[in-house]
C-alpha cells in the first residue's frame, strides 16, 4: 500500500476514535457509491446522520488539510449520502463535516469542522 493510502487509513482511524469519544456512533466506515467514498457515517443525535470527510496530511506547508476537499468531492459526497439515506430508508438530515488531521513524528492535530459546507 501507497504511504499516502497509509496515511489516510490512519488518519481515518483517528478521526472515528474522535468521533466516538465525543459521543458519535459509527454507522458506516468507507460507504462506496457510484465514483464516492464516505470515509464515516455516524450518528450523534437522533434525526440527524453525520457524513464525514477525512482528510489527512503530513505537512500543511502547501494548505490546511480542509483545504483539500474540492467541489468535485463535494458533489460526489451528496450524491453517495443521496443513495445512503435512500438505500436505508432512513427519514434524517444530512450534516456534512471535515475532519481534518495533520500527521506527522512531531505533530498529532485532529480539527472537526461541523457544517462545514451545505449541499444545495
């Protein structure tokens, strides 16, 4: 595996370590639909599924790790939570957030940013 795919993975594991600790519950890890993956899908309150973009870089020397999700990966973010919410029949509000990690020997930093865009 790719160092950078190693990276994510760990990253990943971070982030759902996180979201647990702060009282989410993971109801999905690594949802492919169609061209998109959902890193996490977790659950805080009740009416409200939470999709969750990781991103994890070694360095921010070229931009935060948040930086990275790009309009396309949006796109392809709501349409894969679109066929999630469907496929599970579920009756909820969507909530989009990054988790951005910063990794490195030196540096351990993990940012939840909630709502961190809208999908319309």
């Amino acid at each position: 595996m790719a160092t950078h795919n190693e990276l994510g993975k760990i990253g990943e594991e971070l982030a759902a370590q996180y979201l647990l600790k702060s009282g989410y519950n993971i109801l999905h890890r690594n949802f492919f639909f169609d061209k998109a993956e959902i890193d996490i899908i977790a659950q805080k309150e009740e009416g409200t599924v939470v999709i969750v973009e990781v991103k994890t870089r070694n360095s921010d020397f070229f931009g935060d790790p948040q930086d990275f999700v790009t309009k396309t990966k949006i796109k392809n973010l709501v349409k894969a939570a679109n066929e999630y919410v469907i496929s599970n029949n579920l009756n909820a509000e969507v909530r989009f957030d990054i988790i951005a990690v910063l990794k490195n020997r030196k540096v351990e930093k993990l940012e939840h940013f909630e709502n961190a865009f809208y999908h319309f």
